[in-house]
C-alpha cells in the first residue's frame, strides 16, 4: 500500500529530488535514493544509502538499483522516463517531474524531451502520474527569483519584453515537493499527466515587484523593449549581470497560466500564495545566511 514500502528516488541530489528526499525522511518513511554520484549524496547528509546509476548511460545498473522498486519519483529531466520505464518492475507505479514547457510555442531541447517522456509514459500503459509544473521556486539554490533579485540589486529599472505584461504561475517548491507525495499516496490506474501550479496568476512586472519586496529592495520600474532587442543583448553577456538566455526572453513574450482545478481534485492540494512561497523563500535565504 501507499506509503508502507521504500520510495525509489531517481535524481534525489537534485532540487526537487533533495526536497523530496528531506520531506519522506521528516515523514518517517523510507527512500531509495537512486544517484549519479554517491560523494554528493553523502554530502546531504541524510542517512539512506544510495544506489547509483547514470540512466541512459548504464541501463543494467539502472535495472539492478530499481530491482525491488514498488514505487518510483523521476525528479531527473523527463527525459529519462523512457530508460526509467524500461528499467523498472512491471507493477511499479512512476511519479515523475516534467514541464508546462511542453506548452510553449518555441519548444526548445528541454521541452523536446518531456514530450518524449510523456509519450513514453503514455504508451507504457504504467500505473502512475507525470505531473508538470510551471516554474519553480524557492528550492535550495534555485536560479529564478535569487536570479532576479541579483538582477534587481544591479538595475535601477527593468528592461522587459511587452513591458511584462505577460502572466505566469510560479509554483513554490514546498508545493511541489508536496503533489509528489500526494501523487504518492493515490492510487492510478493507468498513465496519467497533471497540471501543478501556483496559487497566484500574475503579470511578470507584478512578479518582479513582489520578489523585490521579499528580497528587501525596492520595485524597479520596467522600461517596454522589444524582444528581439533583448535577446540580441543578453547574447553578449554584460559583465555583473547574471546570466540570462535568449531562450528565456522569448519565454516572457507569451502567458504561462494554468486551471489549477486538477490539482485541487485529484491531489487534494491547495497551493500556497505568491506572497507566502516568496516569504518562506527570502526568509529561509537569511536564516541560511
């Protein structure tokens, strides 16, 4: 049953695997973790002994390290769910990570390879669930609003294509850590895919002021400039800024939003507020600090 045998999970040294692995283990449960590098694992320092495997790379380790799987979290790129698949027990039931980046009208490699996962998925005929989830934040060293928030400490205004007009969802990464445990605990029958997302649907200039908020600056302004400019700019990598990629500003050019309805219904979660996730993110930041 649900929640009695050891959770098998694949990329536990990752963000969300990391989250995931701390939440089961505060839970009193049991996990497996499946791993690249067992030096990295360690340094976690949480107590279960790991396994390792390199995926794609290796599938006779994989199959060895999913031998007694009952359950498995894919918290690696969904990329690697055909090899997962191929790899795990029959009766095993998959709950694994992909993308609402399979939506987007420029799929890039990244969303390729969670439409290749999810057809794999699909036709598996597996017990279990491929949740998608808008972007995450507020994981333990995650690039998105710590990203911005450097940006902010180095612009006195924001140049923003649609002069961030376009909506997004952000999901907090304590309510993805906690739809996989959710999506853990239900029964499935069959392949199935789900929306997860944020309370919250707002405009990206909005978004940018509450991560100011939470960060302790003050909002910047937001100055309109045309995509393409800016993806010409970010390609020459200004000293002092972070790091930011074409690809990503041809991503605020178009609305992320998602019917969080699902999810409410079949995982019984209610995800927290903007303000709240961005609160518990910055907070947790200075405690660490």
């Amino acid at each position: 049953m649900p929640g009695t045998a050891p959770i098998h999970i694949i990329g536990a040294t990752g963000r969300s695997g990391l989250a995931l692995c701390h939440a089961l283990t505060t839970q009193g449960r049991s996990i497996v973790p499946v791993v690249r590098s067992l030096p990295r694992w360690q340094a976690t320092g949480l107590a279960a002994s790991a396994r390792i495997a390199r995926l794609e790379q290796n599938p006779a380790a994989l199959r060895a390290a999913l031998a007694d799987a009952t359950s498995i979290v894919l918290t690696a790129h969904a990329r690697h769910l055909p090899a997962v698949l191929a790899a795990a027990p029959t009766n095993a039931r998959i709950v694994a990570l992909g993308s609402t980046r399979i939506f987007t009208r420029w799929p890039d490699a990244h969303a390729h390879g969670v439409m290749e996962g999810a057809r794999a998925f699909a036709r598996s005929g597996r017990h279990g669930v491929l949740l998608h989830p808008t972007m995450i934040y507020g994981a333990q060293g995650e690039d998105n609003v710590q990203r911005l928030a450097a940006l902010m400490r180095r612009l006195p205004v924001l140049p923003l294509p649609r002069g961030g007009r376009a909506l997004i969802q952000p999901i907090w990464q304590g309510d993805v850590t906690r739809a996989l445990i959710a999506a853990l605990d239900r029964q499935w029958n069959g392949p199935h895919e789900l929306v997860i997302a944020g309370a919250d649907q707002v405009a990206y200039r909005d978004f940018t002021r509450q991560v100011a908020r939470a960060a302790g600056l003050r909002p910047r302004g937001v100055i309109p400039v045309p995509g393409a400019v800016l993806m010409a700019l970010v390609r020459l990598r200004l000293p002092g800024l972070p790091r930011i990629t074409p690809a990503e500003i041809r991503r605020l050019l178009e609305d992320k939003i998602f019917d969080i309805e699902p999810m409410r219904t079949q995982l019984g979660l209610q995800p927290v507020t903007l303000a709240a996730g961005l609160a518990r993110t910055f907070g947790q930041q200075r405690a660490d600090s």
